[in-house]
C-alpha cells in the first residue's frame, strides 16, 4: 500500500497541478462575463479530450514497455525503447493534431456547439492543436521519469508547466486582451515548458540517450503498438463517452452546458488523484510482471482499490461542503448552480466506480492483456453510457444526464475489477504450472 500511496501522490500533484490551471484558465475567462466563452471552452475540451487520449495512450506504451526492460535488467534496451516511444508518439500525435485542425468545426458541431459557443471553441482549438505532439512528449517524459524511479522529477516537469500557465493566463487574457484565445497561447507555452523540462532530466540530468538505430526502431515499433493501439482505443472510449454526454447536455442550454463546463474543470482537480493512481501503478504491475511476483500483482490491485475508495470518500464529503463558495467564486447562476449542487452530491460515487475501471484497466495492460482493457472501456463508453444516459435524461432531464452515466460507472466499475483478479489468478497458476 506505501509504494502504491507514495507513486501516486507525487504524480497527482504533478497532474492536478495542471488540472488545476485548466481550471483557472476558466476562472479568468469566467471574469469576462460572457457564458458563451464558458460554454465555448467546454465544447472545444470535449473535443481535446479525443486528443488527449492519443498522449494518455502512448504515455502507457512508454511505461509499460520501458519499465518491463528495466524490470528484466535489459537497460540498453529500455534506453533504446524510451527513444522509438518518443520519435512515435511525436508521429502519431501530429498526424492527429493536423486531422483535427481541419475538421474541427464539424466536430464541435458534431457535439452540439453552435452559435457564439462554436466560434469561441473553433477559435481555441485552432491555436492549441498544433501542441499536442508537444503534450505527448510531456506526458510521454512523465511516465518515463516514473518509470526511471523518479516520480518526483516528473512532479517537478508538470510543475513547471502549472507555473507558466498561472503567470501567462491574465498576461494573454487581460493585459493583451486576447480573451479565449490568450487562454489557449498561455496553455501551448505550459505544454512546451513541461515536455521541454521532462526532456532535460531524462537526457541530461540521466543521461538516458542512445544512438538512434532505424532498424531497431521498426523492431520497437512492433512492440510499441501492441499496447499502444488497443491502449490508445481504450482510452479513446471515455471522451466518446463524454461528447455524448455533452451532446445530450447541449439540449438543455447553454447554462447548463456552463455548469458542465465548470463541473468538468473543477472533479479532475478534486479527484485528480484518481487518474493519477492508474498511470502511476502501471510501472509496478509491470516489474511485479516481468519478475513474475505475482502475488504483488494481486496486492497491487487490491491496495489500489481499497486506496480508491477511501480517497473518493473523503473528496467527495470535501466538494459537497464547498459546493456553494465555489459556485459564488465562479460566479454560476440558475441552471449552472444548480447542476453544480446535484453534481455535488453523486460525484463521490461516480468517480469511485469509475476508478475501479481505472486501476483494473491499468492492470491489463501492464499484464499483457490490452484488448480486455479496450473492451472494458469501449463497454463503459457505449452499453454502459448511452443508454443509461439517454433514460437519465428522459426522467430527470439535465440531472439525469449525470446520473445514469454514474450507474453505468456502478455496473462496469465491479465487473472490470472482479475480471481483473480473475485474470491476475489464471496468470500464476499458468506460471507455476511452466516452471
């Protein structure tokens, strides 16, 4: 259970450091009295979280591929390996970057953004899109740093980025007096700061480089996908999750896609240890695995799950007794405020549930089982969102949109992490019976 606590709270502060600029990014454009920047915002990061699942994804591949080598002694190799993750994840996120750019408002629109919202979003997106393969290599570095045993270095590189977004926010939206667009240039900066600072202790400060070598490349290459493809699928699964629910959001007005946006902003900075925990236990999973200590694997699980639930517990208690100084701070009225109160009272739920999916899934890929981790989320995101979602929403209205979307967490949740230990048991007992 320490190693697990001490892995994951020295990445989370790191990772809710940056959700928590992304939430005074929204504070600042709040203080510009227009709800169609907030509604705007909340489109074009619907439409992010699609890019973002690309640098999630391939931030996975680097630890589970790396810390497996690390575990298995074969340094040269995890050296080796560290560099194709870079010189891909760079590849595949461009490519993603300039398909998005081009089609960006039939996205937008594609999620229900219209209007003054649509013109905010587009306008967003296009300046922010062209970092994501720096965003890669951030998150990239991050993971590789943790799986290097140094957690705190890659703390220290998203720190860095917070640090530039908080200083640059006001400098681009009020004193340049760009406005939605002042918010996305400040945040491109943070993402050139935090790739840029994980690269100079990964190269510099450890000296992690090696000759670049392209045949081995195409080797690693092979190897890279295996888990990043489905890795990447599976991560994908959740924002196609969220653009519906956006979509379905989107019906009910604009207010209450403002109070969306806000509840979107603030959970991940609430429970942002929750996503942090299933990055930060794949390098565990990973050299328990490669140095077949199973039953660290199991505990591993275990410690993380009971982790899960109690930090939801105490989060979730804490937003409820805030929700009314946050509403006022961020100046939420009507439908907003409201949303924000019912949010308030089942977000403990929804996150524990959906942390269980976190950590089983983090478990199967680090396992050598990815394609279970892509058919739990793409569940999660389709038989386990729509239609609970859709009769959430016929009952309960705007409500009900969250609501169902938490019982799909409930049904999922369970099973992915019951399946989890199954799989973990069949793997031992086939390795005892081979050696």
């Amino acid at each position: 259970m320490k190693h697990v606590i001490v892995l994951t709270m020295t990445s989370s502060i790191g990772l809710v450091s940056l959700f928590a600029v992304d939430l005074i990014d929204l504070y600042f454009l709040t203080l510009l009295k227009n709800q169609s920047v907030v509604a705007g915002l909340g489109f074009a990061a619907s439409i992010m979280f699609f890019n973002m699942s690309f640098s999630i994804g391939l931030s996975i591949a680097m630890s589970a591929t790396v810390s497996k080598a690390l575990g298995a002694g074969e340094n040269a190799r995890a050296r080796a390996l560290a560099q194709h993750n870079f010189i891909f994840s760079i590849v595949i996120t461009a490519i993603v970057a300039l398909v998005t750019w081009c089609f960006s408002r039939q996205l937008l629109e594609i999620v229900g953004a219209g209007g003054d919202a649509l013109v905010f979003a587009q306008q967003y997106l296009h300046i922010i899109l062209p970092s994501l393969p720096f965003l890669a290599i951030a998150m990239s570095g991050g993971a590789l740093l943790r799986a290097m045993g140094a957690p705190n270095l890659s703390m220290l590189a998203m720190l860095t980025g917070a640090v530039v977004n908080v200083v640059l926010d006001p400098l681009f939206i009020f004193v340049l007096d760009l406005g939605i667009e002042g918010a996305a240039i400040a945040s491109v900066f943070a993402r050139l700061a935090v790739g840029g600072t994980a690269l100079g202790l990964i190269y510099f400060k450890y000296d992690f480089s090696t000759r670049f070598n392209f045949s081995a490349f195409l080797t690693s290459v092979k190897e890279i996908k295996r888990i990043a493809i489905p890795t990447i699928g599976t991560q994908l699964a959740t924002p196609f999750a969220n653009a519906y629910m956006t979509y379905e959001m989107a019906k009910f007005g604009e207010s209450y896609i403002a109070g969306w946006t806000l509840t979107g902003r603030i959970t991940p900075v609430v429970f942002g240890v929750i996503f942090a925990l299933s990055a930060a236990v794949g390098p565990i999973y990973a050299q328990n695995f490669g140095a077949q200590y199973f039953h660290r694997v199991k505990r591993t699980l275990f410690d993380s799950s009971i982790f899960v639930t109690l930090y939801c517990t105490v989060a979730a208690l804490s937003l409820y007794l805030s929700i009314e100084w946050i509403i006022q701070w961020f100046g939420a009225v009507g439908d907003a405020a409201s949303f924000m109160r019912f949010v308030a009272v089942w977000i403990g739920p929804a996150f524990a549930f959906y942390g269980f999916l976190f950590v089983a899934n983090a478990a199967f890929n680090n396992l050598g089982y990815p394609l279970l981790s892509t058919l739990f989320n793409f569940s999660k995101a389709s038989i386990g969102t729509v239609p609970f979602v859709l009769i959430g929403a016929n009952l309960m209205g705007a409500n009900g949109v969250f609501l169902g979307n938490t019982l799909g967490n409930l049904v999922f949740g369970v099973i992915a992490l019951i399946s989890c230990f199954y799989t973990i048991k069949k793997i031992s007992e086939k390795a005892i019976v081979n050696n």
